[in-house]
C-alpha cells in the first residue's frame, strides 16, 4: 500500500492509520473467501485485534453478524466532562501512567444556559472549578488533549478535528457516531470501554447486523438532513436500530453536505443504533480541506481511488434495505417524549389538535451536537433575515446554542451572530446547555404545573430533559423548521403553505431557506484560549486534583469479586413501560455529582414507574413500608440484602450513561431482567459486574413481584463454561408464602465478560491483566 502517502508530525495522531488497515483488510478478505463486505465491515474488520481469532472461512460473514463476538482495536477515543470524570477515575485505577491511543477530553456538559456566553460561561466555571481542575490534571499526567469549558461540543470538535473516513473511534457519550458523517465508525460507549481502548485491551463488541439506508433524490426546499433522521426514527423506533450499523448508500448521498451526514449518523443513535455510517464522499473532501485536513483527504483519497476501502464493495449483502427519496421527503416533527413519534409538518397542526398538545409553543431552541452546523445556521439566518426584511419579531424565546468556537467565530465575521442576535435571539456558550438539561429557564415559574411545548433542532426528548420539568413537550425536528415556527408560535402554523399576519395587516409567507454548505471566506479560528495543546506527552509528575473532602469527585473502591455462588436476590422494583438511562441516572441537576458515585447514586431509578402502584419513585420494603427507590435499594444494602430490578422493553435505551450500571451495583443491585435492553446498557451492567438477564418467555414478568425471592440456578455452571457466547439460565422464584416456580431467562455474555463477572467488573479485570 505504498501509494498512501506519508503524512507530516502534525496529523500523525489524526490520521487513521491507511496501511495498516488495509494490511488487516487483506487478511479479512482471505478469511472470508473474498465475500464482498459492506463499508462498515470493512472499517470494522480491518480494526480487528486478530482477524484469525475473529473470523474463519468456514463461517460465512452472515453468520457472524448479530452472533460473533469481536475484539476490536479503536484508534481514538474522546470523551465529555461529564463521563470523562468516572472514566478516568476508573482508568486511574488501572495503575497506568499514560494512555495508549490519542484521547481527547470535552468540557461541554457542565455549562448552564440562560444569558448568553459571557454572563453563563464565568459562573459554570466557578460552580464546576473542582471537576475541570481534576479533568485538567488527568489530561496533563496521562497525555490527554484537554478542550476545556466554551470549546465546544464533543461532537462538533471531534467532526472538525479528528473524525476521518475509515477511523474507529469510541467515545463516552451515545451521539459519538456522529463522526459516522465523515465516514467513520464512532461508538457511544460507558467509561469502562473507553478505558479499554486507553489501555491498549481489545474492545469487544458483538458483531452488528448491518441495515442498509438507500438514498435517492436531492432534498428541496424546507426539506433538510435532519428529516432524513426524523423520518427514520419514525419508521424504525427507537428499538429497530438496536444491534446494526446503519449504512447509507444510493445516489442521494452525494447530494449531501459533510455536515447533513453527521446529523443523520448523529441520531441512529434515537433508533437504537451501534453507529451509523457514509462512504467516502467528495462532500467529505470538501469538509476536511476547509477544516484543515488536506493530507487526510489525499490519504483518503488513495485508500478509496487506488484501494476499494471506504466504500462497500460491489454485491455487499445487507440484513434489511430502507429506502428514502430525498427529492419527495417532508419537514418531520418528532415528540412529544420520545423520538420515534414522528409527524410530517402538513399533519402536525391536526395531530396537536386531537392529542391536545399546547397549541401555543413556548421556545425555539436550534443549535446542539445535531444542527449547529455552518450550513445549519446560514439557512436560519436567512428566514431571520426575510422576517427581519418585513418588520416580523419573534413571538416566543429563542436560543441558539454554536457547536464549536470555530463555529461561533466564523458565524460572527460573517455577521450572524449579530443578525440573531438583533433579532431577538440569546446566543449561548459554544456547549451542551438545555439540550443536557443544563437550561436555566425562566419564561415559567420553576417547578410549573403547565404543559409546555419547545420545539428544538436536538435529538432527545425523553421527559424531564431539557428544562428538568416532566411537564415540557420537547418537539425535535430541523433548525429550520423551530425558526420558523418561532415567529409564529402556534401548533398549527406550517411554514410551507401558511402566512403570518404582519403588523400592518399584510400577510408574510417565508420563502424556503438558502444556505451555503461551507462558509465563502472559510472557517475562522476564534479565541486562542480556547485551544488546547496537541498531542501533549503525559507527565507523571502532575498530581490529580481529587479533594477528600469534595462532595463532586470520589476516588473509587473496587467492586468486591464474585463470591463463585448462585445469586440470591430479593426483588426491589417492577418497573413499567419506558425505562431510558435519563429514568434511570437522571441527568440535569445530578450531572454535578458525576464523579462522585456515592452522591450521584441517591438518582437511582428515580425516573422509573413502579408497575404495581403507577407511582413514580416509589418501591416498597417486604413489609409493606414505602421508600424512595434509591431509599429502599440503600436501606437493602445496608441489610446485605442483594436486590434485582424487573423491567420491559429496551431497558436502558437512550445514552451511554455508566452511571445507570455504576450506581444499581454501587446500591447492592446484582441482577437485572428485562423484556429486553438497549444494547450500550446492557454491555454497561455487564462491565461493573452484574448480571443482566432477558425472560426466555415474556409473560414471565407478569407473574414475578417485588418481594419475590429469586435465586439463579446453574449459574456456577454457566460461568465455568465461560458463558458459552450466550445462552439461557434458570432463575427460581419464591413467592412470599413458600411457593416457587422454575423461569427461563436468556443471557449473553462472553468469554471476556463472565471474566468481567467473576473480577466485578471490567476494570478490577483490566487491573489484574495489566498488574500480572
Ligand atoms: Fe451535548 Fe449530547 Fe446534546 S453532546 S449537545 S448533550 S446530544
């Protein structure tokens, strides 16, 4: 692969390492009779520890997918404040004194938005000082880039700096594959697998299936990127991504910007999604020349020209094949409370009518890891600038969050930033802010009993996230569409056939928004100060900043290992319906406590539906006396009474949150059952030591109740097999008057994970592998 050119020191650590894939690919190919792979195959095979250990002639490719275990070197990992402070406390405790492949750490969670950056950004730096000192300390002794507070959103900086056609990445936070928009593989993972990758252990994944998404046409008008997504969501669910990689081909890829894409992998992760991909586009060419990246676009160049990766090869089978056409697809409206309800924009005004969804919205909010984009904010600014043209103010509140300080800067030399912000507009702090509920929000009283409707251009929408008030009806749908929609304010506006009554008793009816892919004069570097060093070297001088006294940050114990019993448990909580990880480890208010798992764990479940009495936070002792659910889970701890939870379908789907795996452990949880889970969750409880089971027979749940003794059998046998890739487990259970029954569940854990198991958990396990 002589012809992937050299690249110099300065994209070393940013260049998906060409030769070395391809080397690998070869082997893949060989071990695979030479079956034509998809695009995210051959990203992912070519990424394998050992291809021979994975892969075999005599298993053919789809056999392995939706089966075969693999153990996959990434060649990056990046992470955000909030995750990063449990990852690194985890990776500390691994006894390392540098990381083994370029990490990258992202303040981005933590800053409130209310004001606007230069009011909001001071006092989050003073109210998370502790947290971004500790971050800052662990990046300079472990050799980690640190992007510190107002740099921007994790995704936004990794899809300007690092993401690259071909990189596999793992990053600790669930909308990471947005880099899938510049062609990689990029994985939302707990802290537990990033520090896998940062120690150099093979990162094991089950292979996915992979879902084909064909693209054709060229999207019009109104039409963006974002209901490319916003439609799927609606077809598929939130479950019917779960354990593919999604893929994109067909002639409307190349109708798309680098940006679009990213919007689009971005949120495969509401459909469930391990990641979602793009082939290598010109599109993509484009992007990495006005971000710099010249050298990788020729090395990508050669990789795909003179080499056949970073496309599928002819004849790639995909599991499933949708179909989108671009030219014929419409705005979508998705929400209330969950992504998938998805409502084309001419339907919306009758459909909030009879659901009886506010007819009045409240707030626009654009902007986020999914829609900050250059392109994003140029079509904006354009229906801002056609109101302006006619005297039309906004109704309602309006935010808009840059994704990055290269964003922010190069919307202010071209004036932008200005528009909005004379129209009315709150321009907030480059970060996460009211899309990860750090929205300080003050148009209604705190605590408001009143149903409220925000549109927004996020990509979450579960209860409670935003602006931490369950009764919020967060509407997610294009940039476009929330501007529009915020010079009306009302449910049954459409903007692509309605007028609005002016002033002067004239009608306004916007014309489709304009925009340019990429700025005319080319992006604009920002404050320096928001910059961090690259590829620093690590410092083993430099002490972690930790206070024993800090009621933010806990250096960790280990989990204690597996006694080599059957679990016996009692079980402490029904759950009912949805349980997302935001049900689970709420978000918002608690996003303080991330690094200290004692304080965060007092959210457990708090979210969370009791299915015997409808109460929410509510669970029940054995005698009857009602607590708090994480009240009753710290009261069985103390007792040493281990409890299981029971719950539904996709248990655990939304984000990558460990802290929904680290504190159900940390509380003396040693089982979960579910109907079934989303799959970050599922391998998250896996890696902190517990148990996570799926009913062979669903109707089970039914007869199981809280109170019930459940008691595995075959367990030790189980384990002694190594798990034998998956299988089924007995459980026992025993009703309080002494009768017992037999129930199958199903279970899935690897070789690697019943060690993870036995260790409790992946760390204790990386620890004594490193150690011996
Ligand atoms: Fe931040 Fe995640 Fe939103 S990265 S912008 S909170 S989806």
């Amino acid at each position: 692969f002589t012809k992937i050119p050299k690249v110099s020191s300065d994209f070393q650590s940013r260049m998906p390492p060409y030769t070395k894939l391809l080397t690998k690919l070869e082997k893949v190919r060989e071990l695979t009779n030479n079956t034509p792979l998809t695009l995210a195959e051959k990203i992912l095979y070519s990424h394998l520890t050992n291809p021979e250990e994975s892969l075999s002639a005599s298993t053919p490719i789809a056999d392995i997918r939706g089966n075969q275990y693999l153990k996959l070197s990434p060649d990056r990992v990046a992470m955000q404040d909030a995750s990063a402070q449990m990852a690194m406390l985890q990776f500390m405790t691994t006894g390392l004194n540098k990381t083994f492949v370029p990490t990258s750490i992202h303040c981005d969670h933590l800053i409130v938005g209310r004001d606007g950056e230069g009011k909001d950004l001071p006092s989050s730096l003073t109210n998370n000082k502790e947290v971004f000192d500790f971050l800052e300390s662990c990046a300079a002794k472990y050799g980690i880039t640190f992007w510190g507070p107002g740099s921007g959103i994790i995704h936004q900086i990794v899809l300007e700096n690092y993401s690259a056609p071909g990189l596999m990445m793992l990053g600790t936070d669930s909308h990471t594959p947005n880099a899938g928009g510049l062609g990689a593989i990029a994985i939302g993972v707990g802290g537990a697998d990033a520090v896998d990758a940062m120690t150099a252990t093979p990162w094991e994944l089950k292979a996915p299936k992979i879902l084909g998404v064909k693209l054709t046409g060229k999207l019009n008008g109104w039409s963006a990127p974002k209901d490319v997504i916003t439609k799927i969501a609606g077809d598929l669910t939130v479950r019917g991504g779960t354990n593919h990689i999604i893929e994109y081909f067909g002639d409307g890829v190349k109708t798309l910007s680098c940006t679009g894409m990213a919007t689009i992998t971005n949120m495969g992760a509401e459909v469930g999604a391990t990641t979602s991909t793009f082939p290598y586009q010109e599109a993509h060419k484009r992007y990495l020349y006005a971000t710099g990246r010249k050298e990788i676009a020729d090395a990508a160049d050669m990789a795909l020209n003179e080499y056949g990766f970073l496309k599928a090869d002819e004849g790639a089978q995909y599991d499933k094949v949708m179909e989108i056409n671009l030219s014929t697809l419409e705005p979508h409206v998705n929400g209330p409370y969950t992504p998938d309800l998805s409502t084309p924009i001419t339907k919306y005004g009758e459909k909030s009518k009879t659901e009886n969804w506010p007819q009045k919205i409240s707030v626009g909010l654009i902007g986020s890891c999914t829609n900050s984009s250059y392109q994003d904010m140029s079509r904006v600014i354009d229906l801002v600038n056609q109101a302006a043209a006619v005297g039309l103010k906004p109704k309602i509140p309006f935010f808009v969050t840059p994704g990055s300080e290269q964003i922010r800067a190069t919307l202010e030399r071209d004036g932008i930033v200005k528009t909005f912000e004379d129209n009315g507009a709150i321009v907030l702090a480059n970060a996460c802010g009211p899309c990860i509920g750090q929205w300080d929000r003050t148009d209604i009283p705190k605590g408001s009993k009143e149903v409220t409707s925000i549109f927004t251009s996020f990509n979450r929408n579960f209860r409670a996230r935003n602006d931490g008030n369950r009764n919020t009806m967060n509407f997610l749908t294009s940039p476009e569409i929330v501007t529009a929609m915020i010079y009306s304010g009302n449910a049954q506006f459409n903007p692509l056939t309605d007028s609005i009554k002016l002033d002067n008793g004239k009608d306004f009816k916007f014309q489709p928004p304009k925009g340019d892919e990429l700025p005319q004069r080319g992006f604009e570097h920002g404050r320096n100060k928001f910059y961090p060093d690259t590829d620093p070297s690590p410092n083993p001088k430099v002490q972690v900043k930790v206070s024993p006294i800090s009621d933010r940050l806990q250096l960790l114990e280990p989990f204690k290992p597996w006694n080599g019993k059957e679990l016996k448990t009692n079980v402490l909580l029904k759950v009912e319906g949805k349980c997302t990880t935001d049900h689970i480890s709420a978000a918002g208010v608690w996003l303080k406590y991330k690094g200290h798992l004692e304080n965060i764990s007092y959210n457990t479940l708090i979210g969370a539906q009791n299915k015997e009495t409808g109460e929410v936070n509510k669970a029940y002792d054995l005698d009857g006396t009602a607590y708090d659910i994480p009240g009753l889970m710290i009261k069985w701890k103390k007792e040493h009474r281990p409890w299981t939870v029971l719950a539904e379908h996709n248990y655990g789907e939304g984000s990558a949150r460990e802290h929904a795996a680290l504190s159900p452990r940390f509380l003396g949880g040693e089982i979960i059952i579910t109907k079934s889970f989303a799959r970050i969750h599922e391998t998250n409880l896996k890696k902190q030591g517990m148990l996570p089971l799926t009913f062979a027979n669903e109707a089970d749940y039914d007869k199981i109740h809280s109170g019930d003794v459940l008691e595995t059998v075959g367990l030790v046998d189980m384990v002694a097999k190594d798990g034998n890739n998956g299988g089924f487990l007995d459980v026992k259970v025993t009703k309080p008057n002494g009768e017992s029954f037999i129930i199958k569940t199903k279970h899935t854990m690897s070789k690697d994970q019943i060690n993870f198991f036995k260790a409790g958990s992946a760390i204790n396990y990386i620890g004594e592998q490193k150690r011996n």
